[in-house]
C-alpha cells in the first residue's frame, strides 16, 4: 500500500458470526464433568472473619467443595511471587501496607472481598449452597471516602510518577489573567453485559485448559504457568471472543487462579461467572480522582503557566496507577509547566484501567481549564486552543512524527455548525430548551510494540492469518484481512484469520490502543515475506517474469504479473507447484520501536470532539442533541471499525459526562447502585447521531502502515466537551462530574 492510497470500508469479518450467533465467549464454552462456582463476599469493609459456618452448604445437595481460608488449595507460585500488580501479592509493600492473596487469612480488606467459593455440580445448586454460608466479623474503621483522605495522598514510585517541572511551577500566579480550579470524577465502573468470569479444567498434572474473559490470552497464559510453577506451554488459554473489556480484561483476577487451583483440587473443570453486582467489586473501576488546575495567561492569550495536581483513589493492598497529568505536560505550547500525582490507600478493592485510563479523567479537567480560560480571555475556545498550538512535543523537545489538529479543529468546528455557537452562555433557545456548543481535544500515546504473526498462502489462493491476539470488539480480524489484503492482493473473502488462542503467534494485550500498529505491523512484514518470496520464485530463469526488478511486479489475484503488461504473469499455484510445496507458510516476529526517550519524534494520536446539547432550564435535563468526533491517527485501515470505535467514545464520553457514577455510601464502604438499573450508562436513547471523521494521514515513522491507535482518543476529552456545552448553554460550569439535573438546579 502506497502513502496516499486509503482504504476502502469493508465489513467486519466476524460481524456475521456475531449476529447469528456463531460467536462463541467463554461461559457458551463446555468441558466434560464441568462444576460450576460462585462467591460468597464479604459484607464489611474492613476487620477479619471471626466465624464462618459453612456446614450447611457443604452438606446441600450437589456440593463439591466449599474452599475457604481454612481449605483452600495452595497456589505455589504465590509464596514467592515474581511480579506484582496482576496476579497475586505485589513483590514490595504497597502505600498501604496490606497484603491480600484470596482465601488466604480471615482478614477483609474491602467489601464485597471473596470469603468462600463454594463448587456443585449445577449453577442453580451453587448459587443456593453460596446461601448457606454465614459469617460473623470484628469490624474496624474503614475509610472510602477520597475527599476526607486527601491528605494521605502519596507519590507512587517510579520515575514516571515523579513530580514535573518546566519552568517555575509559580509562574501562572503573575500571569494577568489567572483560574484556579477544582475537578472531581466519580467512581466509573466497566459494565459490559458479558460477565466476568473463567472456566478451567487440569487435562494432566501439570496441563490445563483454560477459557477466560481476558485482553490478552499470552498474559493470562504467563499467570496461571507463574501462579502454578508450570511450563507455559501447559497453559491453554483461549479467547476467541469478548463481550466488551474496556480495560477490566487487562489483568488475571485473583478469583481466577482460584478457579485454576479449586479445579485442581476436585479433579473437574470449574466454571465461574461472576454476578452483575461482584462486578462493582472484583473486577477493578476507574478511580475517584480530585484534579486541580492553575492556569495563567497573557492578555493576548498566550499560556504563561500551567499547573495540574491530581490525586485518585487506590487500594491499600495495591498500587494502582495511570497517566492523569499526562497530556498536560505536552498537549500546549507554555514555556512553565508542573504537574504532581498522587495516590491515596483506601479500604477498596482495587482500580483498573477503565477506556481512556487516566488521560480521560486527566483531559476533563485540562479541557474544561481551557474553556474557562477562554471565557475569562473573551476568546473562542478554538481561537484560544490555536495560539498555544505546537508542532514540537515541549515535554521532550522534538517534533511529533505526525500532527494534524488544526485540520481536524477546521473540519470538526464546520461539521457541527461552530458559526451557530453564541459567546454569551444562556442567549441561544430552541423553544424551551437552552442551546449550547462545546468542544475538546484528547490525545494518547501511539507506539508499536512486538509481536508475531503466521501466513500460510495456499495453492487455491486463500491466505491464513494467525496471531494470539485477542480481538475484544474493536475488529482487530478485519484490520489483519486489509493488511494482508493490501500487501498480497488476495480478495478479502479468501483470507481467513485466527485469534485468541495462546498455541498461535505471540501478541501482546489489547489495549492503549497499540494493537493495529503491533499485530498489523506483524502481519505487514509476514505478508511482505511471503511476497518477496512469489517473486523471488516468479523471477527465476525461464519464467516469463525473468530479470524483472521486484519494484515492477504486482501480486494480486492469485497472479504475480508485470506491471503495465498484464500479459506477463505467472500464477501463485504454478509457482508452487513447481516448488514442489502445497502451501507457503511464513512465520515473522516484528520487533517493538524502541523505548519513548530515546526515539527521534513524538508520537500520539489526536482528536478533537465537538457536540451541541439541548438543557431544560426547568428541569435541569441535559439532552447531547449533536456529535462530531474527528480522529487524526494515521492511516486508517479499516474506516467501518474506526467509525464504529469513534461512536463508541461517544457513547461512553456521554455516560462519562451525564450519567455514569459508582455511590458508596460511606458508613459501610459498600456501593448501593451495584446494578445496571440505578448505575447508569448511556443508553440508544442519549446518543444522538454521531458523525465521524478522519484526517486518514499516514503517519512516517510509527510503523509500515502507518497507522496509529484509536480506541482511546474516542473517549479521551469527550466528557469536557459536554461540560463545555453545558456552560455554553447555561451560564453554569459543573465541574464535579456526572452533570446531573440536580447539580444544574443546584447552581441556577
């Protein structure tokens, strides 16, 4: 594929699949004799286990097990663990100074912690078994509530996490235009309606299957073999399909190597789903966050300093941690720039990345900043976004490798009709509702990591694709079908691709949006090796291609022919045959770019997001009546999924911004919305018809194809893009997100 060719869209090759429901996730999967598990949580915050009377369920019909810290099976791995934040303990102490390792002690940790995983030979029989446990506790002082610990704040560890500073951290202070601001993001839960869970079955003494709700089929594979001492290789992990991650399948959860060590120890395969409301609980959230921004600008509307502080939530057995202040550091052109990040130790179980991970809840508050400042300033936001604009990445001085934003202002700002916006908050109306425009940027690193990928081309012209990747919804099968379409000119419905299966090619997890630039970069260098290997067979002597150069052949269609004299060609079936070979099967490792600081350009992905929304002065209603999310990330491979995941960010953005917020009430350090019916996430009915648009630039330098990642910057900036909105419309700036009715009434 030349630079300047785009991609036609084609359809998703699994999209059949799904619909007719061939797709098969992992609780469809089956293994003989299966058993099947459910968790008894702990209903205290924080104290120990002082009895826990399980005789009754071990006595219901149909039980198997019920393991507790008394009886649970031994995870050898775990009494010497070799890697922390993932499976098992950490290997140092955390800022909390808890330990936590699954039924292991009568000590809780946080609510809803597992104190029993009880086994019967039916889902119905366990889940009435689960009934039976009783539990009496000594509790203790618990504290979950961020805002009233925001003094235990501490610096995570690492270099990455050390406080920033460009300039004088105080230099926005003599600016003439200040703002000094605060912003919240409330507890954010993954709720995909596939439930979490795994199934796995020892199939030897050391051998054992495992289907998993997971990101990355090679992590969870290197979890059990570590957890377990065992070859990897023994590991089976498969993972073909799954209903909706967003960063909870990024880890192997300790109930799952549970799972592994209970199936162990009854001699059947174990299969365990979690239920809707343990996901508020054990699968990880995005965390409560509190950001400050200091800003100060000159009367011309230059940045004269930045300053971004944010502290969010982890657990005391765990540190959990992310990139809020991130895009800060680079996004503008500001000669004074500091940024600090915090984490405070709270009786809950621990975050995980959540869409967008801590540059989202990062960019809420740097992207609101910027539309006050613009307010303050007298100036359109898009105005104001410009005279800091930068070509050159400030954090690291050097150039980006490829940027195009002011593009993608220009042609977001005339899709959503910016012209119709009015300056003054409040004076635009549509009969009874207030009108308002809003826009943001977002950005995310772009980088292309290493993994492996296997072709095998056969006589009959179809191409099989093969790779461990696991394909969580964004169409990561149809991007490989283009890529290897674009390289070998085989027909798309001839190519074939498998995924998800820890026997298959390396790849590393889906997520931060590095999988079309890896696994595509893989699957470029195997196609382009298979065909430098047609032509190296099609310009032997006595072939009618002979002392052709390479540079002026063309494969496609089964042919490699002479470019302009299609008379001249050799059929791919004809060259292997007289190479005697059925198929010609290649197996290509590409390699990761090298590390961010030492590389010679910048590299992100970049978007901007525009919406109108409609709010009824009466009743506080927020309606986003209009979206446009504009993406500049490369060259797009496969323009169907990338609309599909920019729709995607608009809809999650809008739950972000509207609706979405995990309540614990604080007395017992429980969330009491545990459900889909009171925690709300964004329905048909509060996304508006979205358009999408791409810049479709290659970017030179990333990778090949020059393609750069998009799952994230769908999200990331979108919800300030709403409170922007919302104050265009109203007058009101809600800087404690969700922007509910009564937060609006509240402040009229």
């Amino acid at each position: 594929m030349t630079k300047d060719t785009k991609n036609p869209p084609i359809d998703r090759v699994d999209g059949r699949m799904k619909v007719t429901g061939g797709a098969k996730y992992f609780a469809e999967f089956e293994m003989p004799n299966t058993t099947y598990c459910v968790i008894v949580g702990s209903e205290i915050a924080k104290g120990a286990i002082a009895s826990l009377d399980t005789k009754k369920a071990a006595g219901a019909p149909g039980v198997l097990g019920v393991f507790t810290h008394q009886n649970m099976p031994p995870i050898p791995g775990w009494d010497a663990p070799v890697q922390g934040n993932g499976n098992g303990p950490p290997p140092g102490p955390p800022s909390g100074g808890e330990k936590y390792r699954i039924l292991h002690t009568n000590k809780i940790l946080f609510y809803g912690q597992p104190m029993a995983m009880v086994v019967a030979d039916t889902f119905e029989r366990a889940t009435y078994a689960a009934s039976l446990v009783k539990a009496t506790y000594t509790k203790q002082p618990h504290q979950t509530d961020l805002t009233k610990n925001l003094e235990k704040g501490v610096t995570p560890k690492g270099p990455r996490f050390e406080d920033y500073l460009r300039g004088n951290a105080d230099a926005y202070k003599s600016a003439p235009v200040t703002l000094e601001v605060k912003y919240t993001i409330p507890i954010e839960v993954h709720q995909p309606m596939e439930l979490h869970g795994v199934l796995a079955g020892w199939t030897g003494d050391d051998k054992v299957m495992v289907y998993a709700k997971t990101q990355g089929v090679k992590g969870t594979q290197k979890s059990v073999a570590e957890a377990f001492k065992i070859d990897p290789n023994n590991v089976h992990v498969h993972t073909e399909f799954m209903g909706g991650g967003f960063g909870m399948g990024l880890r192997t959860w300790p109930q799952e190597i549970a799972v592994v060590a209970i199936a162990k120890k009854v001699g059947r395969p174990v299969k365990l789903v979690i239920t809707r409301n343990q996901m508020f609980s054990l699968v990880g959230h995005r965390p409560t966050t509190v950001q400050t921004i200091n800003m100060g600008a000159d009367t011309n509307g230059k940045l004269v300093g930045l300053s971004h502080a944010a502290t969010g939530e982890t657990a005391t057995y765990e540190d959990f941690t992310e990139g809020t202040v991130s895009m800060t550091k680079f996004m503008y052109a500001c000669p004074n720039v500091s940024t600090k990040y915090k984490i405070v130790p709270l009786d809950r179980g621990v975050p995980i990345w959540m869409r967008g991970p801590g540059e989202a809840t990062g960019a809420f508050a740097l992207e609101s900043a910027m539309d006050e400042m613009a307010t303050k300033l007298k100036l359109d936001p898009i105005e104001f976004r410009l005279r800091n604009y930068t070509e050159t990445d400030p954090e690291h001085n050097r150039p980006y490798s490829d940027k195009n934003l002011k593009e993608a202002y220009q042609k977001g700002a005339e899709a959503i009709g910016w012209s119709s916006r009015k300056a003054e908050p409040g004076s635009n109306r549509d009969s009874d509702w207030l009108v308002g425009y809003g826009m943001s940027s977002g950005t995310f690193n772009a980088s292309k990591g290493g993994a492996t990928a296997r072709a095998v081309l056969n006589a009959d012209g179809t191409l099989l694709l093969q790779c461990s990747v696991t394909d969580i919804g964004p169409g990561t099968g149809t991007a490989m079908t283009m890529i290897a379409h674009n390289v070998l000119g085989v027909p798309v419905e001839k190519i074939k691709v498998e995924y998800g299966d820890s026997a298959l090619p390396n790849s590393p997890q889906q997520g931060g949006s590095t999988i079309t630039s890896t696994v595509g970069s893989a699957v470029h260098q195997v196609c382009t090796s298979v065909k430098k290997s047609l032509i190296d067979m099609a310009t032997q002597s006595g072939t009618p291609l002979a002392g052709i150069k390479a540079d002026d052949l063309t494969v496609a269609d089964g042919f490699v022919s002479a470019d302009g004299d299609s008379s001249k060609k050799v059929a791919i079936a004809d060259l292997l045959k007289k190479a005697n070979l059925t198929t010609l099967d290649k197996t290509e490792e590409s390699k990761a770019n090298g590390k961010p600081d030492e590389q010679k350009y910048s590299m992100y992905s970049f978007s901007v997001h525009f919406v109108q929304v409609r709010v009824n002065p009466s009743t506080g209603v927020v309606r986003v009546s209009k979206a446009v999310s504009v993406a500049d990330s490369g060259r797009i491979i496969s323009p169907k999924t990338a609309a599909s995941q920019m729709i995607g960010g608009v809809a999650g953005g809008i739950g972000m911004a509207l609706t979405e917020e995990a309540v614990i009430d604080h007395r017992f350090g429980r969330i009491v919305n545990n459900n889909l019916a009171d925690y709300h996430v964004a329905v048909s009915a509060d996304v508006p018809h979205t358009e999408t648009i791409v810049i479709d630039k290659p970017d030179p330098y990333i990778n090949p194809m020059g393609a750069k990642g998009m799952g994230e910057i769908a999200l990331i900036g979108f919800a300030a893009a709403v409170a922007n909105a919302v104050f265009n419309a109203t007058g009101q700036r809600i800087r404690d997100l969700p922007i509910t009715p009564d937060k609006l009434l509240r402040t009229a």
